[in-house]
C-alpha cells in the first residue's frame, strides 16, 4: 500500500498546482479572450472580434513583432555574457563557487521595481553615468535613456541571473575530464570546446535562454520605466489592457497570442535539437 | 634506443612532491605497468606522460623528441580512463572515429579503420548505440577500441579495469595484452592491483610516495623484491621479525623461538632489527609428527580455517608468533581444520630487509 501511495502523492501534488494554478487560469483565459468588455463589464458573448482587432489594428502586431525582436536580443546577449561568466566559475570558482553563484541572485533580494528605478538613476538623463559625463567636459548620451536600448539594458540586467545560474548548473553537472579525453585523442582546445562542451551543455544554454526569452515577451515594468515613447512592448500593452483601459477581454486574447507564439517557439526549438546529441537521456546519469 | 624516456620528471603540489624524480626508459614494444597504492603518484605520473600535467621539473621525450612542452593533442598518444569518458553524445562509430577525424584522415580510411576496430574488438551490431545502452565491458571495449584506432605512439591506460567485475577483468586482461602483442606498441598501465600488473606486463615499476621503489621484470619484482615495500606490496607473504645474528656464513633472526636463517647478508650488521617475508605459497606443510620442531626455517602451527580457491587452498595457521597463510596446491595432500603441521621453507625463499625506524 505504502508503496503505491507514494508515487501518488509526488506525482499528485504537481498536477494538483499545474491543473489549479495553470490549466484553470489558462481555460479561464481563454473563454474570456472570446467575451467582450464595456464600461468595466464583462458581456458574455461569444465572439472572435477580440482577435480581429489583434490582426487589424497595426500597433498589436509592432508591439509582437517590437517584443520578439527585444527578447531575441536580450536572450542572446545575456547567454552570451552568462557562458564564459558560468565557465569562470565552474573552473576557477574553487570552493567559492556557491558563493559566487548566490551572490548573482543577491538582486533579487530587491523587488523588480526598486531594481529598474536603480537603473533609471543609473541611466536617466540626470544620472550617474550623464553626470559622470558631464563632469569630464563630455556631451551627455541621449541614446540610452527611454529608449528600447535602455530596455533592453535593463531587461538583460533583470534576466542576466537566471541565465548564468541555469548555465552553471549545467557546466556543473558537465564532466570536465571529457575535455581531457577530447585534447588527449588529438582535439585542439577550441575544437574540445565545439566537439565536446557546447554540446553537452546546449540543453541547459537553451533552459537557460528560454527563460530569459519567454519572460521578456511579457515584460512590462522595464519598457515602462526606460522604454520611453518608441519603447511600447507587447507585455506592457497587454498589461495596460487589464488595468488603465479595462478592456480585459482584450488583454486576454492578447495573453492567448502569447502563450501560442511561446508554445509554438517551444515546439520548434525542440524540433530542431536532437536530446540525444546533447547528452540528454531523459533518465538521469548513466 | 629506448623509445619513451621519463628523465628526473618531479611534479609538486603545494609543499607535497607527488612525483619525485622518476626516471623511466621504455621500449617501443613493452608493457609497462606502473603499480603502487591509490595516491602513490603513479596517475600523475601518466597524466605527465599524456600531457594533461606539467612537471614542475624533469624532461619526458617519446620517440626521441622532447614534448614536455607539448599539449595533449600534439603528442600523439591515447589513453584508455577508468570512467572510460567515453563521447555521451556520440554513438559508438562516432566514439571511436573521434580520434581519426582529428588526424583528419580521408572518411574511407575512417570507416576503415573504425570497421577493424569493431572487428578486433567484437562490437559488431552495437556501432549505433549510444555508450549508455552498453554494458560496463563493452564500455571498456569501445574505451580500448578509441585508444587503439588512432595508432598512437603510446597507449595508456589508468585503471581501465578497475571498474569491471572479476570475471570480465580476466577477459579483457588476455585482450589487452593480446592486442598490445599484435600492434607492438608500448603500453604503460596504472594499476594498483598486483595481479593485473603481473599477468600482463613485460616489466613493472613499483611506485610509492612518488618514488620508483623499482623497475624491473615482472619475475625480479615478484621472485626478488629489492625493498621491503615491495615484498609485502607484490605477492602475498609472511612477516617475521628479529634481530640479525650471523653466523657460520648465514644472516638469521629469531621471531618467537622460530629461527629464519637466510644465505649470509654482508649489508646488514649484527645486531639490526630486520624483517623475513615468505610468501605463502613457498610454505610447505607436512604432518607435525615427520618434522624436527628445532630444525631453522620451520615451525609447528595449528590449522585454523582452509579456504579453497578453486586450484590452491589456502590455510590460515595459528602459532606462538601470531598467523601465517600458506597456499597450497589442490593437487597435494590435504590437512583438516584442528590439524598440527609443519611449516617449512628454503632458504633462498626469504627476503630479508633492514628495518625503519618506524618498525616497517
């Protein structure tokens, strides 16, 4: 009996918090994004105009496409910079290399808010680095405050953590003596690198990458505070949907095309990486 | 010509001296085992052959070139690991093509040598497998198969064995040396086991506190152990310990009323503690009553328990000084448990040492 039940009871509790805190959220969302909104009503109708005015309405779709490009290039750039800053670690962090991986999450020991706010003091046009500037005869940068550059600094500052933390783990998990196999068999150092370490940590760069990337479709706090008047993303439209517009109906549809497009990046990533060639077997080590 | 030369090569870790000074000549045919005790330095002592280490003093030159200063990949030699670190990601033909497409040679040179290397090896069928759907053995096969495919100038091998059970370890010992025969090319194998160092090798080093007590032909290590060290590490033996009295041309010491008198010692002065090894299986025993219980080289002992290894048997005796464990063949007579024996030896079969301060 004890036997059985345990199964149960792990495998039970995370379908108990996906069904409730995800599914049901998830149905719940969509049945709205097909019911409309007026006066902060919620008019039960069935329709797919909500849809129509994403397809039409051209603003929708520079925001989508505004977003995917920005969380393309956050993502890379923060894997980018997370590889050789996880590689560091793994290989020189000695017995400092917990320390030195939690101390990369001590910002968010600080609320999101605070974080992005730092970053406008840091940036905005009367900032550290402009007065840095200004107090060496320099002209100011304009370039970097309220633009989608600024967001995209701050979004990489938000996500960069995350990223070296999932690129560690995996190098973690990595077993450096292959390399020595690889260099011992007549490999070079770079080709070691190519032959050996990416692939065997690709699975982990794209965890990695992925939760960088999805995060910043929906983000809204930092192309709110840095995006300025060019810097609208596609999270923080919808985001505004559910709180100054009221139109929730929209804001839903909008969340609808956003875990499609998530979904379908998903489904293609996957698609294109064979799990074998990475190492992964799905059943843990040997 | 000696072909692998290890000249004065010393590696320091911190204050500790892992390698000290080992100076090797290897021929390009031989099989060379390094052997010694987990943390005796003769890992590092490979990895300093393959280039995985630097020395901090010392020079290593294979096929007359000096490459002390070559990393791995330029060396041209392959290594068999005790992991086997074989390519996860990579099937079994691409494991063992790795190395060829590092020479870069032409794909059908490849697909030939990789087909010979499935062939010698008996993994025909298993070439599209992924090295975690293979067993610890054919792990190991791939492993060697890696190591050979490349022709390299020296194949080593760290432990390849130790991983496998007894019966499979049996096996690969004849293949390994089998194929070290058929491409005459020098082996060098780190093992801490005496027995795979025996069966295989051409000539053995025994390596202890980064030190080369040793290197000499398998048989002069196991016959003629040249320090004490090797003579309880090499072989299993007996101990006996006194103190030296010569006389009438014989070094003897006395352990419990039991005299152990060897051919004369001119290195060890009168007086010396020292220390006789027998190993067990240069005991004879006869029935208590057929012996003189004075004579030297001989003592009453009590059977305790027998243990039968298939061919021999193995007693384990009880006397005044303590236990002996002779072996024996099945072929001889047996004794029962409770039995009184004589236990005896010949003279040439002691292997006498000076004790160290520290009673070893």
């Amino acid at each position: 009996m004890k036997g059985r039940a345990a199964p149960a009871i792990f495998l039970g509790m995370p379908t108990v918090f996906l069904v409730g805190l995800f599914v049901l959220p998830l149905v719940s969302m969509v049945v709205l994004s097909v019911w409309r909104t007026e006066n902060y009503h919620i008019i039960r109708d069935f329709s797919l105009h909500n849809y129509e005015v994403l397809a039409t309405e051209g603003a929708y779709m520079t925001f989508l496409v505004r977003s995917l490009a920005m969380a393309s290039a956050v993502s890379l750039i923060c894997t980018l910079l997370a590889w050789p800053v996880a590689y560091g670690i793994t290989l020189y962090g000695g017995r400092y290399k917990l320390l030195l991986t939690l101390a990369f999450a001590v910002p968010f020991l600080t609320g999101e808010v605070l974080r992005i706010i730092a970053l406008q003091g840091l940036l905005g046009p009367a900032g550290l680095l402009n007065g840095l500037l200004l107090s060496l005869g320099a002209a100011p940068l304009r370039v970097i405050m309220y633009t989608n550059v600024a967001s995209a600094i701050g979004l990489v500052y938000l996500y960069l953590p995350i990223v070296v933390t999932v690129i560690y783990l995996s190098l973690l998990n990595f077993d450096q003596r292959l390399i020595d196999a690889a260099t011992i068999f007549g490999a070079s150092p770079a080709r070691a690198f190519f032959e050996i370490t990416w692939p065997l940590n690709l699975f982990g760069t794209l965890i990695g990458f992925a939760l960088c990337f999805i995060p910043c479709l929906s983000a809204t706090l930092a192309p709110r505070f840095l995006g300025g008047p060019n810097g609208t993303l596609y999270g923080m439209a919808m985001a505004q949907q559910f709180g100054e517009s009221g139109t929730w109906a929209l804001g839903a549809a909008m969340g609808v095309v956003l875990f499609a497009v998530s979904l379908l990046l998903v489904i293609v990533v996957a698609r294109l990486v064979d799990l074998r060639r990475t190492g992964f077997t799905g059943f843990g080590r040997g | 010509m000696a072909y692998i030369h290890l000249d004065g090569v010393s590696k320091q870790y911190g204050s500790v001296w892992a390698v000290d000074r080992a100076d090797m000549a290897i021929g390009k045919q031989e099989f060379v085992s390094l052997l010694g005790p987990s943390g005796s330095g003769k890992t590092t002592l490979l990895r300093i052959i393959a280039g995985l280490e630097r020395p901090t003093q010392g020079r290593v030159l294979i096929d007359g070139e000096d490459v002390t200063e070559l990393p791995p990949h330029r060396r041209g030699v392959a290594m068999v690991f005790q992991e086997f670190l074989l390519f996860p990601h990579r099937t079994v033909y691409e494991n063992l093509a790795f190395p060829l497409r590092m020479l870069k040679l032409p794909k059908g040179e490849i697909e030939a040598r990789v087909e010979w290397a499935v062939g010698i090896l008996a993994l025909r069928g298993l070439e599209k497998r992924y090295p975690n759907q293979l067993s610890g053995g054919q792990q190991q096969r791939v492993a060697l198969g890696r190591g050979l495919v490349g022709r390299p100038k020296v194949l080593l091998l760290d432990e390849p064995l130790a991983n496998l059970d007894r019966e499979l370890r049996q096996e690969m010992e004849v293949e390994i040396r089998k194929h070290q025969t058929d491409l005459g090319i020098p082996f060098i194998y780190v093992t801490h086991n005496q027995e795979e160092a025996l069966s295989m090798s051409d000539r053995i080093a025994v390596v202890r506190g980064g030190r080369i007590e040793d290197f000499a032909s398998r048989t002069a290590i196991y016959d003629h152990p040249r320090t004490a060290f090797i003579a309880q590490f090499v072989g299993r033996s007996n101990r006996f310990t006194g103190t030296a009295l010569i006389s009438q041309g014989k070094t003897a010491l006395c352990d419990h009323g039991v005299r152990i008198e060897s051919a004369a010692r001119p290195d060890i002065a009168d007086g010396k503690r020292i220390a006789a090894y027998v190993k067990n299986e240069k005991i004879q025993l006869k029935p208590a009553a057929e012996m003189p219980a004075d004579a030297a080289n001989t003592l009453t002992a009590t059977i305790r328990y027998v243990l039968l290894r298939g061919a021999y048997a193995e007693y384990v005796l009880g006397w005044t000084g303590g236990e002996i464990i002779v072996s024996r063949p099945r072929s001889e007579a047996a004794f029962a448990q409770g039995a009184e024996v004589a236990c005896f030896w010949n003279e040439a079969d002691i292997d006498l040492f000076p004790m160290t301060e520290d009673g070893r």
